[in-house]
C-alpha cells in the first residue's frame, strides 16, 4: 500500500536560510509526486509535480524537489525562505491508473524575521 | 479559468439540520474528490467521482454522509442530520484526464455545527 511519511509537523527557519521539508514515501510501482502549499484559510495549491524524466524538478515560488528513487524521497528545498513562505506544505504521491492522492500529514513551516 | 468554486464558503448550522456543501469542478475536468480536514485527522479523502460515477467512496464517514454528483459540472456533499464532530473544512478538487495529473483544489467550505 501507498503511504507518504513527512519528517517534522512543523519546521522553523529564519528569512533568508535554506528550507528543507522532508518526505519519504512508499510504492509498489513508479509514483507521480507531488508536493502542495496551503496558505491559512485557503484550499491547497501545487507547487511541483514529478511524473517521469528529469529528477529535480522546478516549481513555483523558487522551490524545488528532488526525486531519489535509491532513497524513496522527494524533500521539498528553495535556497533563501522569504515570510511569505509560511504556509503548510503537504507531500503526496499517486500510483499509476489510481486518481487517488495519498496525501502526508503536512509540515507547518515557520519563517522568523 | 475560475478554477474550482464551492459554495457557501462558511455555513453554521445546529445540531441536527441538513447540509448541503456545493462544488462546480474546473470545465473540461472528469474526476472529482471531496476531501474533509481537521486538525486532528487531517486531510481525508472522503469520496470520488470519474465521469460523474462514484468510484470510491470508502472514505464516508457513515450514513449521514452522501454525495451526488448529476453532472459534469456540479456535485453535492450533504450531511443529514449533522453533528458536532463534522464541524470541519470541506475540500473539493477537480482533475483531467490522464496519468500523473495533478488535483486542483476550491478554496473550501468551513463548516461549523453547533
């Protein structure tokens, strides 16, 4: 069965340091990756996807993830945080013929001054 | 494109009352989830659709939960009688055809049962 695990519920980083959330998962077959933002009161946007080809894969808002087959993870980084980052960021994975998401518990990401 | 639109965005309801949470999916969209988030459960698949069929709806809480969906462009979470403890936000996603296709979220509805 599918599972997703994200390492920390919630994440701290100061303005302008690297921002690393972690996201391991599980699958019987090659998964379809995603990784979501959700900002207070609103519904969850994409942020990148992988599906097939090029490992790293480039999304919105200057982050980026990296798909690592040898270490089941898909870690979610942006190089510098901003304020505006601070948001949940959910991981989810999706397997082959399934339209189901399985969907992470989520990181809380907080961003100090 | 408007993306995917839900009504009401807030609804307060006693003990009891029906509910009625509405979702319109992005045009052109075929497969259709309601997802409920707590703080204490998370984020929870509830049912979906393709095609307007319901493929998958393991995720019901119980009886007093149902969801229709009449066409492609409209579906329905109703909850009769509602209880406190379905006082939640209420998600509806969209999403195209094929493989590996992401889902597009409405903006939710909170529901607060009294």
């Amino acid at each position: 069965a599918q599972s997703v695990t994200q390492l920390g519920s919630h994440v701290s980083v100061s303005e302008g340091a690297l921002v690393l959330l972690r996201c391991n998962y599980s699958s019987s077959v090659p998964p379809y990756l995603f990784w979501y933002v959700q900002y207070p009161n609103q519904g969850l946007q994409l942020l990148l996807k992988y599906t097939t080809g090029a490992t790293l894969v480039k999304g919105i808002n200057g982050f980026e993830a990296e798909f690592k087959k040898s270490e089941t993870s898909f870690h979610l980084t942006k190089p510098s945080a901003h304020m505006s980052d601070a948001a949940e960021y959910f991981c989810a994975v999706s397997e082959g013929s399934s339209y189901k998401l399985i969907f992470g518990s989520g990181t809380r990401l907080l961003v100090r001054p | 494109d408007a993306g995917v639109i839900q009504s009401p965005r807030h609804e307060v309801t006693e003990m009891g009352q029906e509910v009625t949470l509405r979702c319109k999916p992005i045009s052109g969209h075929n497969s259709l989830f309601w997802y409920r988030q707590t703080m204490m459960r998370g984020l929870e698949l509830l049912i979906y659709f393709n095609n307007n069929v319901p493929i998958d709806d393991s995720g019901m809480p119980e009886d007093r939960f149902s969801a229709k969906m009449p066409n492609a462009s409209f579906s329905t979470l109703k909850i009769q009688p509602s209880e406190p403890r379905d006082s939640a936000v209420y998600f509806c996603a969209s999403r195209g055809q094929g493989l590996g296709g992401e889902q597009y979220f409405g903006p939710g509805t909170r529901l607060t049962v009294t």
